[in-house]
C-alpha cells in the first residue's frame, strides 16, 4: 500500500496505542501517529458487516484510521501475523512523501467534523461531505495563475446548492451552512508529526483551502491546496508530471479502441492534475525569487534546468492536448452513435480546458525565466536581504530571555514601522485597503526599465491545412442573378423570374432559387437602416417549370423601414437572430 | 519642470489615497508607469518623498506605488504613544512586545516570511497569548535548568523579559476586560484591531477574535526586521540576530561584554 492509493473508506484517528485485532485477520487499526510518521500500512481488509464504531468504542472516543480496501498479503507477512505481532512495514529511510501524506490524511479532518457535529448546529438535514467536496470542486475550477473564486461568490454558489439539497423547511439554513463549511475549508490547523528519523516533532500548518490577495490587491480570493486536490482525486501520488503523461497517454489508449466514455475518467485525472501543476509552478517560481542570492552556480544551473524542463513538459503537454482534440474531432464528425458523439464532445472540452491551462502556464513560466535572468543581476536591497529569518527562534526566544531594559529598544525598533503610517495620530491617511506585495521583492530588485509584457513568442502548434469550400456558383452565374433580383422592385412572382433565367443554365436557375429562398428569411441577413432587403412570402399559389416546382414566391425588396412592433416576425414562424439594425424592419410589400 | 512637479505630487496624493488602486484610474496607472520606466522622474518623486519623511516600499504596475514613513524623524511616523494613549514608561516593552508576538505568530517560519505569493495566514488572539506563554515557559526551563535563575531586583527593568510575561495576567472571565489593555489578550486584541485598520489585517472572525493577515503586514514585518538591523547599526541581519541572541546571555557575562 505504500505510496498507492489510499482507498479509505472512512477517516478516523485513534490514540496512540497500536491495536490489532487478531481473530478476524484483517481488521487493523493504526495510530494516528503511526500514520504520520509514514509507516507503510499493511493492507488490511474489513470483514463484511464490519461497523467502524466496533473500532470507535475500542479506541477512545477519537476516530479510528480504517482502511476498508482488500488486499493481499505477502507470505511473509502471514507469518509473522500469525505470532501475533503488528505487522507494520519497517518505517521507510527517508519518504519524502512521508509530510505529504500525513497532511493529506490530517487535512481532512476538518470535514469530518462538520459531519459529524452537523447535529449541535442543527444542520442534520445537509450532506456536509456532499458540499465540502462541492466547494473545493468550485474553487478548483476557477483557479488560474493569479485568480480565483471570491468567498462571497463562494458561499453563494455553495447557498445554492445547499438548498437544492433538502426540502423546503430546512432551505433558511442553506446560507449558514454554506459559511460554516467555507470557514471549516479555510480554518487553519496544526498537526504535530515526527519528521524523519531525526525525531524532532514538527508542526505542520495546512489547511484545504487557502485566502490570496488578487493582483491589484483590493480583494481576497481561494485557491485550493494540494491535498484538496488529492483528496477529490482520491491519490497520493505527487509526481505530477508523471500522471500527466500517464493520464495523456490512457486518454489515447483508450480512444484508439473507441472506449470514449471510460476515456472521460482519466481525462478528469488530467484535468486535476493541471490544476495542480499550477501551484508546482508558482512554488517553484516563487523559490528562484527567494533564494537566488544566496545560490552558488550550480544551484542556478540546477533552478535553470528545471525551468526548463517544466516549460518542455507544458510544450508537449499542449502538443498531445492538441493532437487528441485534433483526433476526437476528427472521429466526432464521422461517429454515428449519440452516445459517441456526447462523450466526444465532453472529452473536447475537457482535454481544452487543460490545454488553455497549460498555454497560461507556459506564458508564466517564460515570463518567471526572464525573471529569473535579470534577476541575477539586480543590486542587493535592504528587504531582500532579509530572509531566511526565523521570527520565533531568531527574534523572539532570544528577546524573552534578554533584560527588558536592553532588549526594549530592540522591540520598539520593531514594532514602531508595524505601526503603518500616517500624518501624526490620523489613521485615516493611510490606505484602508493595501495593495498586495504579490511581486513586491522582484520588483525592487528590478532594474526600473520597459518590460516586455509578453515575454518570449510562444511556437504555436502547427495547424492542418484549412480546407477551403469550392464556390458552388461561377462568378459570372453570381453577378447574373444579382442583377436579375437588383431589379425586383416591386413584388415579382418567382416562376417570373426563373423564366427569365431559362438560357442561362441550371446553375443560374438554382442559385436564383436559393437566393429567393433566402429571402423568405430576412431576419437571418445583416441589415443596416438604409439598405436595401430582398423579401420573399408564400402566398399560397404554387407553380411548376420544368425543373423547379413548389410555392411561387413573391419576390420583392424591403425599401420601407418602419417602427418595430414586438413579434411582428413571429408569424412567419422563423427564428429570431441578431442584428446590427436597431430595429426590427416591417416589411410593405 | 513645473510640469514635472505636477506630476510628481499627483503621483504622490494618488499614493496617500485610501482604497485606490492604480488598475482602477488610468491617470495614476500613467504616472505609475512613467515611475517605473523614466529614471528622471523616479528620482524626483523619490527624492521628493524623501524630503516628506515617507519612502516608496514597493511599486507596481496594477497596485500602484506603496509607501511608508521613512526611519526616524517623519512627521508621518507612528510612535508607540499614538498606539497607546496612556502609555507608561515602564509599559513600552509589552506594548512592542505584542507586534513581535503578532508577527510570530503569523510567520512562524522563514519560508512563511519569505513567501510572498502564499496563502495568507490567520491569527487569533488566543493562539497570540498562548505562543507567549509557551515561549516564555520554554525559556524559564532553560534558565532554571542552568541554574540561571536571576533574583528578582528591585528595578523591575532589569529583569527578563520572559518573567514579565509570565507575570502578565492572561485575561479574565469578563467580556468588558477584552480590550483592557492591562491583560495579555487585551492588548493583543487591541494590536491586532489597530493593525485591521490601517489595512495589515481583515477581522475573520469576531467572537473567536480571529484574523487574516494581509500581505502588506509580511512587507512591514520585513520592514520591521530590517528596522533592528539599521537601529542596531548592523551591518547584515545575520549580525544583528547575534546582537540580540548576546543580550540574552548570563547577566554577569554580558555585563562585561558591554562594559568592553
């Protein structure tokens, strides 16, 4: 089970104690603690009918960790369960998944929480899992580089599907319960894990959903945070360049033997995982900002490298993204089946949505990399230079343990520029709302020059040829009927003027035809008040000629614009379109 | 030139401007721009800032310019006495105290400090008292385990600081002390409600005294730190952290250090 995905059924946290439970085999309880510090769990199964509060009552009142996914055991490891040992797996040498998995679990405790006490607060009519996957869901789809969804908008949305949850008695809680699972989402908690074989206790801050500034500051937006991401796809795994590629590489599997509906799963996976890889690259990014000064040449190099290699990655991301869509397409136009055709369409818009998150990315990343050149070699700035300071063991426990008379005028250094400013003791002078320091240190350290906003041309992907339609008509055929219907003025019959097409070919007859066709139409024709519309109606007489026969349209053109009356055009029972003219034209015919 | 002049002071009363932000009104996001790319105007509107006591923190395009008073001696400085009225002598370290327990709490670690794009950090009052607290017990078992123990004197200046916070009432039962400045949790709530208002911080949650921190709070907790390096006449950070990691050494070694 180590690093594979953590099928849990249900999530829950016991004391410290490692409980085992022999007889039925497989039920196994792990302390929270175990899990943190990584220890791979052995698989266990949970015996049908199984209930978790079985568990809950032998542990201590806390949520019990049950993983309910069957799995076999090795040999080895019957052996020794057979002595009745827990069987853990030897804690692995250095995990560097280790962090990332103890936050996945911790994280989503919160959530349980609000389910489970959904009772004190008289919510038991909510599915709270329901909305809290719901939110992070939200957030998720609007995250870009540099935005995202507003709480209001937020809570609102996440309002009005709680409503949609339950009847019309409980529909007044819906915003409450919307508030209450944002802040939950958001609410920052601490867990305690053991990191390493260094056994130092560490404090890990983490939360599902994290507040951001937007660019011009004013406002404050949500993104969500790894482990929210992982826990809607249900993984642990974090190499996410690799699941990409995978998931690509499935996504043509399986549609090369036209299994387009299982191909939507790992579209989605994909999907995810863009999003994901946004923050991987604003992390990596927002490290060559830190540190590049304290970097020898190597590092550098290194930071350079992998610039590069995510900027190649996001490249052929976009070129199979490309090449599938192009290859959906193409077995869209030709799929006979509905059902074909839905998934198709689905899998296109998906596979775009990664596409357009991997171009904006690609953008970033070119901008971040010319950044980073300058950067090197900017001059060195008071603030910059002040990083890696760690305020509570390099400021404050020496400051506590100092007399006070020769450690005040330290504090009152500090404390005195946190005060902002203002003209004497008006606080008014100082903005309410700051702008956001998004990209205060790099542009410090920026030379003060015209910056090239679009950073380096991206290389678009090679189009196939467009293939152009043949003109249906000549152009002499084309300027004939022209003349012909530019000299209808009052209305003609069209038997009339097919009649005077005879000599001129079929092709003229047709064209004349279709023209007068379209003419019956005439809010499908971008007009503008003045110009001259070519009208035609039924009137009930038909005709026949040779080669044509049908309604003999009376043909004429429109030269009378008068005041629109509302549905006036609803009798002829045609669709309403758009148009440049303000007005609706009424036809005198 | 007096064109210029204009500029700069529209520039500059652009910059005072409470709740305006240069994406929002195109001459200021003119102005912002000719700052950034014309290095003659940028001296002079600097040059002029200066001469008013204020500096520019940072400048961008869709935020506009950013400012604060420069070190010593701005008619636009905050002082601790505007923070706190009826402020004592003897009081100025807790009062300074509780923003360095702020910005703890908040920025726990460097990279938190550091991280200028990252998600925004909550502190409630509670979780402000209990880091002192726990700082100050830690401490008080250092010391006590070395046999540190200095006797308390008279002067109540000359002693540590952590056994002034121990000292320091927590808070009491009654919601009228919440903002009584002689509890811990009062000043607190005070500080950080000081800090909500000048645009540091957004009031999350009022019955748990929650708050977010706003990224212009990290830019002035930077600033505060590079603050120390400059009053202590350091000549980089990493001096000036082992400045005050020395005073807190044992009283009798580093009174001989500062009679050296």
């Amino acid at each position: 089970m180590t690093g594979s995905e953590v099928n849990a059924s249900l999530f829950f946290f016991v004391d410290d104690t490692l409980r085992w439970d022999r007889p039925s085999l497989g039920r196994f309880v792990v302390s929270r603690s175990a899990v943190l510090e990584g220890w791979s769990v052995a698989a266990v199964s949970v015996a049908d009918g199984e209930k978790p509060h079985d568990v809950r009552t032998a542990a201590e009142g806390l949520p019990a960790l049950i993983l309910g996914h069957e799995s076999s055991w090795a040999d080895a490891d019957r052996a020794s369960i057979e002595s009745s040992r827990p069987v853990v797996a030897p804690r692995e040498a250095h995990d560097p998944t280790r962090s990332l998995r103890a936050k996945a679990l911790a994280c989503t405790a919160p959530v349980h929480d609000l389910q489970r006490n959904r009772g004190l607060r008289q919510w038991d009519a909510f599915d709270l899992y329901d909305l809290a996957l719901v939110a992070i869901d939200l957030v998720v789809d609007k995250m870009a580089v540099a935005s995202g969804i507003g709480t209001e908008e937020l809570v609102s949305e996440l309002a009005r599907r709680a409503r949609e949850q339950v009847d019309e008695t409980a529909r007044d809680k819906a915003r409450e319960v919307a508030v209450g699972v944002v802040e939950a989402l958001v609410r920052q908690s601490e867990i305690e894990y053991t990191a390493e074989a260094a056994d130092v206790r560490r404090q890990m801050r983490f939360a599902l959903l994290t507040e951001h500034e937007s660019e011009d500051g004013s406002s404050v937006y949500l993104r969500a945070t790894n482990e929210a991401i992982n826990v809607l796809i249900g993984a642990l795994n974090v190499d996410i360049e690799s699941a990409q590629v995978a998931a690509e590489a499935q996504i043509e599997h399986l549609l090369n033997r036209q299994r387009l509906a299982e191909a939507t799963v790992p579209a989605m996976h994909a999907r995810m995982r863009s999003i994901q890889y946004i923050d991987e690259v604003r992390r990596v990014i927002a490290e060559t900002k830190r540190d590049v000064r304290r970097w020898d040449e190597d590092e550098r190099e290194s930071v350079r490298r992998r610039l590069e290699e995510i900027r190649e990655h996001l490249q052929s991301r976009i070129d199979t993204e490309y090449k599938i869509v192009g290859s959906i397409q193409e077995k869209r136009d030709f799929a006979e089946r509905e059902d074909l055709r839905a998934h198709a369409a689905q899998l296109v818009e998906t596979l775009n949505d990664c596409f357009n998150r991997h171009r904006d990315l690609h953008r970033y990343v070119l901008d971040a990399a010319d950044t980073y050149v300058r950067e090197r070699n900017r001059q060195t700035n008071r603030l910059a230079s002040i990083d890696g300071v760690d305020l509570t063991d390099d400021l404050l426990l020496p400051a506590l343990a100092a007399s006070i008379e020769r450690v005040e005028p330290v504090l009152v250094s500090f404390a005195e520029p946190l005060l902002g400013m203002g003209p004497g003791s008006s606080l008014r002078a100082w903005p309410w709302r700051q702008p956001s320091f998004g990209d205060f240190l790099c542009d410090l350290l920026r030379d003060a020059q015209t910056h090239d906003e679009l950073g380096e041309p991206i290389e678009d992907p090679e189009f196939a040829e467009v293939a152009t339609d043949p003109l249906a008509f000549d152009e002499a055929t084309i300027a004939l009927v022209a003349r012909i219907l530019g000299e209808v003025d009052a209305p003609r019959r069209i038997s009339d003027l097919l009649r005077e097409l005879h000599e001129s070919g079929f092709a003229a007859e047709d064209l004349l035809r279709i023209q007068a066709l379209l003419a019956t139409a005439p809010e499908l024709s971008p007009a503008a008040p003045g110009d001259r519309l070519l009208v035609a109606a039924a009137d009930g007489v038909t005709f026949e000629d040779g080669a044509f026969a049908g309604d003999d349209l009376l043909v004429a053109a429109a030269t009378k614009i008068v005041e629109q009356q509302p549905g006036s055009l609803a009798v002829t029972g045609m669709p309403q379109l758009r148009r440049p003219v303000g007005k609706m034209v009424l036809f005198d015919v | 030139m007096s064109d210029m002049a204009t500029a700069v002071g529209q520039l500059i009363g652009f910059s005072l401007q409470p709740k305006l932000a240069a994406a929002r009104n195109e001459e200021y996001r003119e102005l912002v721009a000719r700052y950034r790319n014309d290095s003659e105007f940028q001296d002079a509107v600097v040059g002029t800032l200066s001469g008013m006591g204020l500096e520019v923190l940072t400048s961008h395009p869709l935020q506009g310019l950013v400012l604060a008073a420069s070190a010593h001696g701005s008619p636009f400085r905050f002082r601790l006495g505007d923070f706190s009225a009826n402020m004592k002598t003897e009081d100025r370290h807790r009062y300074a105290l509780v923003f360095l327990a702020i910005a703890a709490a908040s920025y726990p670690r460097a990279e938190a400090l550091d991280d200028e794009n990252g998600p925004l950090q909550q502190v409630s009052v509670s979780e402000v008292v209990r880091l002192l607290n726990q700082l100050a017990a830690r401490v008080a078992e250092d010391r006590a385990a070395e046999h540190d123990d200095d006797p308390l004197k008279d002067k109540p200046l000359s002693r540590r600081l952590y056994q002034a916070v121990q000292s320091w009432p927590d808070t009491t039962q009654t919601k009228d002390d919440r903002h009584n400045s002689r509890l811990k949790s009062g000043m607190v709530s005070r500080a950080l409600r000081w800090l909500a208002e000048n645009g540091c911080a957004d009031e999350v949650d009022t019955h748990a005294r929650l708050y977010r921190m706003r990224g212009r709070f990290r830019v002035l907790v930077k600033d505060a730190t590079a603050a120390i390096m400059d009053d202590l006449g350091a000549a980089s950070i990493g001096e000036a952290l082992a400045m005050v990691r020395s005073m807190a050494e044992k009283e009798s070694e580093s009174a001989g250090l500062a009679k050296g």
